[in-house]
C-alpha cells in the first residue's frame, strides 16, 4: 500500500537516493527542499511533491508534515540541530505523523568533544521524548567521503586518520535502510542503528582499492591535525564543521568509527557495496583523478 512520505533534505546526499527509491517502489513522497534548483526540479520529474522550507522555520515544517504517514531527518554539519529538531518533533506530533527515521552519526555520545557529534546526541534525546516512533541511525563515514577529500588530482588521500580502520558506506546503502524503515516503521520504534559498508579497512587498505578501480595510483599520507585544519579551511569549511571533524579525527583513531554489523542487508535487503563498486559507479566524480 502507497503511504504518504516525508523526505527532509531530500537534494542531499541520502535524500535524494531515498526519494528516488521511495518513487519507485510506489509512494506518495513529498520532498523539503531549502531551495528550488536542478536537483529538486530531477525530483519533481520523477513524482515528487516538492515543497521549499526550512526546518529552522516551524510554520514551514508545519505545512510540509500535513497528512504525512512517515519521515526521514537529515540535517547538515552546520548549527542549528537541535532547534530544527524541536521544530520537525513539534510539527510531526500536530500533524500525527506516525514514525520518524532520525539521521544521527556514530559518534553521537553525551561527552563528544564535537559539538555537532553532541548535539546529535541531544538531538536524539529530544526526539525520544516525542510520542512517536522514532529510529536513530548511526552510520560510519560515508563513502562520499572519498570523493569529498579527494586532493585536488595529486592521487593523495591526506588525512589524519593514523592506522585507523572504518566500513565506508554508501548514501544509496542508507537509503534502503531507511525507505525500509519508513514503509514498516513499527519494528524499528525506539532503536538506534549503527551502520556500516562492506568490509572494515584502514586508509592504506581504501587507497590500494581506490587505486585499482581508477586505474591509477592513489596513496594515502597519514597528517597531523593542525594540517588537516589547513586543508579545511582552505576548502571553505565552517568553522562549526572544522572542529567537528578535527574531533572525530581523534574518534577515528580510538576506534569509535570502526565495527562491522549485517543491518544494512538485514534491513535494506542487499549486501552494501565495497569501496571498489562506490568508486567504480561514481568514477565521474573523481574528476581531478590524475590521468
């Protein structure tokens, strides 16, 4: 049966992937969108409901929830969390909306040292207090961070991860996690899912794979934390964001993203893809590969 469903941040990485895959298999999917643009008008040409708001806006969030059975959180590293949080609980439980898949971050805890890492953590406190079902999903890095920290077409990964180990997951990977979840929410209510990739790897491991899906030599140079800021901010990264990521930096190292778990198949229904099968069906997307 087609259920009326809510994508918030759905031109965003997961969202996207989760609408389109939602639109498939049937539903009525509305997507909240914070601006018109070529991506929400791709949405619009494949059924979406595109409605432009802003979660920080709760007349607006209002309005989007309206007879809406179910919807998917995502908010971006950037301030501002839990104040859209409190708005998404608030307009959901008006409307009597029915189940809430929260996007968190596996290093969500109560003594982060990151801000956005801690206020997920709060933000998934708020929401527990809602009376709805609610999922928290906890994913490891996203695969899209390959691509994001790409440097530049010098064949580098310089990052300051040390011998850490972590599964990359794929956006698509989450999606038919949470597109399962929005469709039956009732067995999920109240859990918090950590989810992983498909095989657990240092950056030594990744850089060996990425190089044999491109083709080409990719090497990874272990950094300190004062040069990994440098490259932040000279890639115009946010404050808010270079702390988040110069504190789960020493989260990687301790061991907080690593772990390996089957939820992503067990849930989605398909084994999540390896690093050569994201690098290989994203190859445009390294376009600054060395040749």
């Amino acid at each position: 049966m087609a259920r009326n469903l809510l994508v918030i941040g759905a031109t965003g990485k997961t969202g996207r992937h989760t609408t389109e895959l939602l639109l498939e298999r049937g539903h009525n999917v509305r997507a909240l969108v914070h601006g018109l643009d070529q991506r929400s008008d791709n949405l619009a040409a494949l059924g979406a409901e595109i409605v432009e708001g802003d979660v920080l806006d709760l007349d607006s969030v209002a309005r989007a929830t309206k007879g809406i059975d179910a919807l998917y959180f995502t908010y971006p590293i950037a301030p501002g969390l839990i104040e859209a949080t409190a708005n998404v609980a608030q307009a959901a439980e008006e409307n009597g909306v029915g189940a809430i898949v929260n996007m968190s971050q596996i290093s969500a805890r109560r003594d982060s040292a990151s801000d956005a890492a801690r206020q997920h953590w709060v933000a998934e406190r708020l929401l527990d207090r809602a009376p709805i079902a609610v999922t928290h999903l906890r994913p490891t890095f996203f695969a899209q961070w390959l691509i994001n920290t790409w440097a530049d077409g010098t064949g580098e990964l310089r990052l300051p991860f040390a011998d850490g180990r972590h599964a990359p997951i794929a956006e698509s990977d989450q999606a038919r996690v949470i597109a399962a979840i929005l469709e039956d929410p009732t067995p999920h209510a109240g859990k918090i899912y950590p989810l992983y990739g498909a095989v657990e790897l240092d950056h030594h491991q990744i850089a060996a794979q990425m190089s044999q899906a491109l083709g080409t030599q990719v090497t990874y140079v272990p950094i300190g934390l004062e040069e990994f800021a440098s490259i932040l901010e000279g890639r115009g990264a946010s404050a808010h964001l270079v702390q988040h990521l110069l504190a789960v930096a020493v989260d990687y190292r301790n061991g907080v993203f690593s772990g390996m778990n089957d939820l992503v198949k067990e849930i989605g229904g398909a084994e999540p893809l390896d690093v050569p099968s994201f690098v290989t069906r994203n190859k445009t997307s390294f376009a600054n590969y060395p040749a």
